[in-house]
C-alpha cells in the first residue's frame, strides 16, 4: 500500500523551490522582483570606492591642482637651475646634491601618480598616502630650513636673493602641498610605525653628502661645513634640530591622517 502526502516532498533543487514560490504567491514574488530591480549597484557586496567610478567633482578638481602642481615643479626646477647656472662655483652635480632639489624631484612623481589617482578613483590607496606624507615632510622641512638660513644671512654679513623659483621650490609648493593633504578627505589611517621610515632618506642623503663634501671641499648647507661652523658639536647640533623637524612634521601629518574618518579603510590592516 502507498499512502499519499498531503503535501509536496522537499527538493534540493533551487530552480525548482524558485519555481513553487512564484506559482504559490505570485504577488509576493513580483514584489520582490521589482525591489530587486530597484537596488543599487552601490550596494553590492562586491562594491569597493576603491574601484567605483568617480561620482565626486572635487575629487577631479584635486587630481587637476595635483598635476598643476607637478608643472609648477617642474617649472621651479628648471628656473632654479637657470638661476644658479650664472654663478661661477656652479657645477651641474652641486645642483642635484642639494635635499630641496631631490626632493622637488620626487615630488613631481608623486604630484603626477596622485593627479592619476584622484582623476580616476574616488579615494588614494595607502601605499601613495604613505609616500605623499614622505615627500610632503621632505618638502615642508626644506622650506623651513632654507627660511631659517635666509634669515640667518644677515647675521654673516652676507645677502641671499629669492628669486621666483626660490619661492616656488620652497614656499609656494610645499605650502599647497600642505593644504592638500589637511583637506584631503579619502586619506588612510596611517601607523604610527610609518615615522620610523621618515629619517630613511634624510639619514642616506646626510652622509653621503658629508663624506661628499670632504672629497670635493664643497657642502650644500653651511652648518655641514666645518669651515662656517665653530666646530663638529654645531654640525651635530644643527642635525639633531633638523631630525626633530622631520620627526614633529611627520608626526604632525600621521596625526591628522587619523583624527580623520573618511572614506578610506585603516592602512593598518
């Protein structure tokens, strides 16, 4: 004897258990038909703002100022070395031994691979707000020490020029620089880990230029001279100032990378 179910036997089977839904409530399944039509592709659990399309016209107003800004670089650079290129100790080597120089040149990088970024996608990825807080460091700190020697001429009885390139190399730029990241809403919540590779750089380029300036007789800053200084403890002295600019700046920048929540996921995993 078979007894026959009152009701249908369970399957397995998707299509078909899809299928008995919409035969059995067919106002409920257009209902739900509908809302699904009506999602937003936003709301995808495959949506990253990483990759999503720019939706935002500051965004494209920062990636033009950021190319703008690698223009402006290249403009000072090649106007520096004009200027410099009528005095008579000039030496094409001496030019790119100087930290502003180097500096300005990898920030015209950075400004071009940032300007990119910011033309095709809503936020920056971590690893380049890493490196633009590098780069912005070496720039604002340039600009500071090369104030305090402008300032400091006067005391030698010597006078130094500023001419226009002078200004954008070391003012004008890293000021917008400046500006760009405080304002910057999409940055990553960087590690405080990221001001151990800060002095990197800065400790390279310094004894290289020391060991340098002994061969050649030649320094690009006055406190690396022994001849313009008292002695080695003012060099040591005027190096342990520079660090705490490199390190408080950074540190600075670091800080208001994480005050921030924006849009951007933690660098820090």
């Amino acid at each position: 004897m078979c007894a026959r179910a009152d009701r249908p036997a369970r399957t397995d089977d998707p299509a078909g258990s899809l299928a008995a839904v919409l035969l059995a409530r067919p106002g409920s399944a257009r209902r739900s038909l509908m809302r699904l039509g009506r999602r937003s592709p936003d709301r995808s659990p495959f949506h990253s703002p990483l990759h999503s399309p720019l939706h935002s016209p500051r965004r494209r107003i920062v990636g033009i100022v950021r190319l703008v800004l690698a223009g402006a670089e290249v403009l000072a650079l090649l106007g520096y070395f004009g200027y410099i290129l009528g005095f008579k100790s000039f030496i094409v080597y001496n030019y790119f031994s100087y930290f502003t120089v180097q500096s300005a040149i990898a920030a015209v990088g950075v400004f071009i691979a940032a300007g990119i970024v910011a033309l095709r996608r809503e936020v920056d990825p971590p690893w380049l707000d890493w490196i633009r807080l590098l780069v912005t460091t070496y720039m604002i700190v340039s600009g500071i020490v090369f104030l305090a020697i402008v300032i400091q001429s006067s005391s030698r009885a010597y006078t130094m020029e500023v001419p226009w390139s002078t200004q954008l190399l070391h003012f004008w730029i890293p000021g917008i620089a400046l500006v760009d990241w405080l304002t910057d809403t999409g940055k990553a919540r960087l590690p405080w880990t990221t001001l151990a590779w800060v002095m990197v750089v800065p400790s390279i380029w310094g004894a290289f230029t020391l060991i340098r300036g002994a061969l050649v007789r030649w320094y690009p800053y006055f406190f690396l001279d022994p001849k313009q200084v008292s002695g080695p403890l003012e060099t040591v002295l005027y190096c342990a100032v520079a660090v705490a600019l490199f390190t408080g700046i950074a540190a600075m920048l670091t800080w208001s990378s994480r005050g921030w929540r924006g849009l951007k996921p933690s660098a820090e995993g």
